[in-house]
C-alpha cells in the first residue's frame, strides 16, 4: 500500500502542473498575450517557461507533501519524469522550432523538484 500512495503523489503532481499549465496558458490567450494559434514568439516562450516552472515548483511541493514518506526522492522522481517528458517533447516537435524551449524546461525540473520538496520543510527530509 504504501508504494501506491507515492504513485498516487506522483500523479496528483502530474495532474497539478498540466492542469496548472493548460489553464494558464488559456488564460494568456484569452488576455491576448499568446495568439490564438499558439505560434509563439521566444518572449512568449519566455513567459510560457515561467509559468510553467512556477506549476512545477507548486506541484513538486505537493507530491512532497503527499508522499507517505521520503518526500524529496518522491519530488525528484516527479522531476526525473519531468525531464524524460520534456525531452520527449523536444524530439516529437523538433521540426517546430525553438528548441531550447522544451530543453530549457527539462533542464529545470530537476531544480524545480528540489525546491519544491524544500518548500515542504523538514518533512521533506523523513
């Protein structure tokens, strides 16, 4: 049981940082920020970067939070999927363009994870 208790933290912070991101990035849409057809330009990829290492910051602490023990490993295992999927991402829209987007985003989820867990606090290190 408990090995599906920190499945489960895993996917709850799964379903935080799309959710988080998909919403955010309507919203930016519907601000006018980012265009309808989500050509986006590198200042726009900025933001969209942000916002995206602020879920996943948000969502790491979560899955520390709800992990039934050892919250950082649980918080960089979210990480370490984070970087497998964003470098999947980069491979599949490679002819896209941008590519240090979706590498910008797998560099940082390792970090992300870590300070994540660490906004936890000291239940983070149990």
């Amino acid at each position: 049981m408990y090995w599906l208790k920190g499945i489960g933290a895993v996917v709850a912070g799964m379903v935080l940082v799309i959710a988080g991101s998909i919403a955010t990035d309507t919203a930016l849409q519907a601000a006018g920020v980012f265009p309808a057809n989500y050509k986006l330009t590198a200042a726009q990829l900025l933001i969209a970067t942000l916002h995206r290492t602020a879920w996943a910051i948000l969502a790491s602490a979560l899955v520390a939070r709800l992990a039934p023990s050892r919250a950082m490993t649980h918080a960089l295992i979210f990480g370490a999927i984070g970087v497998a999927l964003n470098i999947l991402g980069a491979i599949v829209e490679w002819s896209a363009g941008a590519h240090w987007y979706p590498f910008t985003l797998a560099a940082t989820a390792l970090p992300c994870a870590w300070i994540g867990a660490k906004l936890v606090g000291r239940r983070a290190y149990t």
